[in-house]
C-alpha cells in the first residue's frame, strides 16, 4: 500500500476494527508515512534500532546547545516557535507532565493543559474523541495519560479521521504502555554505557505485571543484540505471558528468578519498581499508607557493594520503600535513577523535534558558521 491508500484507509477505518487489530498491524497507522518514524506515540514496538539511536544522539546534541545559554537556548525555542501543545493529563503525574512541559518550553512551544476533569466539558457529556477533536483545533501536539484503557488510541483513530491529523502522545495511559519512560530508560543506559547496549543483562524487579515502564522496556529490547532479561518478583507480580512471548519469538534470553541479592552480582542494570496497589481490586483508596514492600525484593545499601563496577541502579520513579532510602543520598555514580528525570526532559526533546521534523537542523546545528548562529 502507498501512503495515500493507507491514509485513505485510516480516515475510513471504524474504531471497531483498528482496535480490534494487534499492536503491529497498528504501526503503519501511527507511524509518519513518508518518513517511517513514530507520529502518533502509542507503543514502544514503534521504534527500531535506528531511530532509538537517532533520539539518543538528538537529545545528546540538544542538551549540548542548550548549554550555551545565549545563542543556543534562543536557536532551540525558535524551532518550534509559533506552535501549540496540550498536556492533557487527568491521571497523576509528575515527573512525565514537567518534562513534557519543559521540552516543550525548551523548543518554543507554547503550552496548555487540562488535568481536572470537572473543568472539561467531558463533565457535561462530551464524548472524549469530540474532546480531542475540539483539542486539535488549538493545538498542534497533545500528550495525553488518561485513566480508562486505550484512550490514547482512540485519541490517534480519531485524529487519522479528522482534517487535522496532529500527532498525539501516550504519556503512561491507564494500564497501557509508558513508551517515552522506556525512551528515558534507553537514553539512561546509552549515557551510562557509553552507547553500548547491546549485550548487557538488565535485571528488573518489583510489580512485573502492572508495572507500565518494564513492559514498555522489555518490548524495546527487540533492538539489541544479545540482551538478556532477570525478572524478579512476588509470584502474583510476575510479569505477563504476553511479554515472555514477544521476548521468546524476538529470541531475547529471559529469567524468572525469586532472590534479588543473589542476581545482583549479575547484573549491568538494576531496575527497581514500585509495587503499583492503586490497581488492586479491593484497593481502599482512602488508606494513604501503602503497604511495605516484602524485603526480598528491596534494593538494601549493602547491596551497592555487590554491583558490578560499572552497573547502574534505575527507577522510573515515583518510588517508596523498594530502594533503601540512604542509597539516593550516596554519592556513588552508579545510582542513576535521580538522573532519569533530567535524561526523560531530553529524550522528549528529540522525540518531539523527530516528530515536527527539525532533527536535521538540531544535529546541523554545529556546522552553521558562528555568524549565522548569532544572527538567528
Ligand atoms: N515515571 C513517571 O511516569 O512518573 P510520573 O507518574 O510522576 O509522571
């Protein structure tokens, strides 16, 4: 099919039959037809090994430019100037709304939200794709984590059927993915090695099956050669057959394992995870204190001394009492996870800037004669 019948296509398709198809058949409806990258961001199977490595070295390069405060933060705003983001965010969220909100800043966006549903006319019976169709007269960009299930998706059909296609970002939906905290993940583990991921063995522990940051991750490992995976969780956190499946028919080495001090020596990453109880069915919402997390699958600060030299300790954030508390005030480089915060602004930069189509003039940026750059 040619871009014009897939367009075609799109604009005809009834929610019915595009949600009824698997997340890969989906790609092609997603993706930027012309140029095959990620348009609409719902899922981490979007991605492949080339534009992964073209986000890293955008944000690298963006990062570098905007340390120049003068002609480098005003080269940066004025890529985007002129354009319009929503962050429609009606679940909580810290550290995925500032960094949207900052990347947009950075690149010269200006900036809308909506995060209380009493202020949206959903509350007066608005159906959510006309609230995204009344969103997209506005803007030029939404991103969007919204409680019920595949309200994304429904945001990315509704947007292939109007006259204004303008992309749209999951931010960690419902019980969907979190593809752009697995970006972050990714450009974590580029900077900490060097850009030499492939081969590394990534031990992730915690709530495997509710936990919307390592499924995202595990499906970007496809990427990598020769990855290997150590799950370690409570036996009803397991994480998911249909995660072990994709992983078995990509051919990426898979562990299940029950003792977090014993694979530590093991292991390149260490990926810690929050217990996610606000998904349990007989959660009491109105009992704010969480239940501590079982021992054996809490990072202690003893266990600093059985990672390898060069391994690193990660959480996407927001955590509890799964990592000693101590261990974020150590002054150990292999405690990254304070970074990824900073690392999730960068990686939406170049996520943002590959979807508008400025990534060229990012990664020109260095060869323009310094007059030019001055001048504007
Ligand atoms: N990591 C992450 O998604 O954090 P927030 O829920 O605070 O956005």
């Amino acid at each position: 099919m040619n871009s014009q019948e897939i367009e075609k296509m799109a604009h005809k398709m009834s929610w019915q039959k595009f949600v009824a198809m698997e997340e890969k058949e989906k790609i092609i409806f997603l993706n930027n037809l012309h140029t095959g990258n990620p348009f609409h961001v719902l899922f981490a199977q979007q991605f492949n090994r080339e534009n992964l490595d073209l986000l890293c070295q955008i944000a690298e390069i963006a990062r570098a430019i905007n340390k120049n405060k003068q002609e480098g933060v005003k080269f940066l705003r004025k890529l985007l100037s002129g354009t319009h983001a929503l962050n429609f965010f009606y679940q909580p969220s810290s550290r995925t709304f500032l960094s949207f909100e900052t990347a947009q800043e950075t690149l010269g966006m200006s900036i809308r939200d909506i995060r209380d549903p009493s202020v949206s006319s959903e509350a007066k019976g608005e159906t959510l794709e006309d609230s995204i169709r009344t969103f997209s007269s506005y803007v030029d960009l939404i991103i969007m984590r919204y409680p019920e299930k595949q309200a994304v998706e429904k945001g990315a059909w509704v947007l292939n059927k109007s006259d204004r296609r303008i992309p749209i970002i999951n931010a960690g939906s419902g019980k969907d993915q979190h593809p752009t905290q697995a970006l972050t993940d990714i450009y974590t583990l580029h900077k900490s090695f060097n850009g030499e991921i492939d081969g590394r063995t990534i031990v992730m522990c915690g709530d495997l099956k509710r936990g919307r940051t390592v499924r995202s991750l595990s499906y970007l490992m496809k990427n990598y050669h020769d990855m290997k995976l150590i799950f370690v969780s409570p036996s009803h956190l397991r994480m998911k057959k249909d995660i072990k499946d994709f992983l078995t028919s990509h051919n990426i080495t898979y562990l299940e394992e029950d003792n977090l001090e014993e694979i530590i020596p093991l292991a390149d990453a260490i990926y810690m995870t929050r217990i996610q109880d606000e998904w349990d069915e007989k959660n009491d919402q109105t009992k704010k204190i969480p239940k501590p997390v079982d021992p054996k699958y809490k990072f202690k600060k003893e266990y600093l001394e059985l990672m390898k030299k060069d391994a690193v300790l990660m959480h996407p954030l927001p955590k509890r009492d799964e990592i000693d508390e101590e261990v974020g005030y150590f002054r150990d480089k292999r405690v990254v996870f304070w970074r990824q915060p900073r690392n999730g602004v960068w990686i939406r930069v170049a996520l943002i800037a590959l979807i508008f189509q400025k990534q060229q003039t990012i990664l020109d940026y260095t060869h323009w004669p310094k007059k030019w750059r001055e001048g504007g």
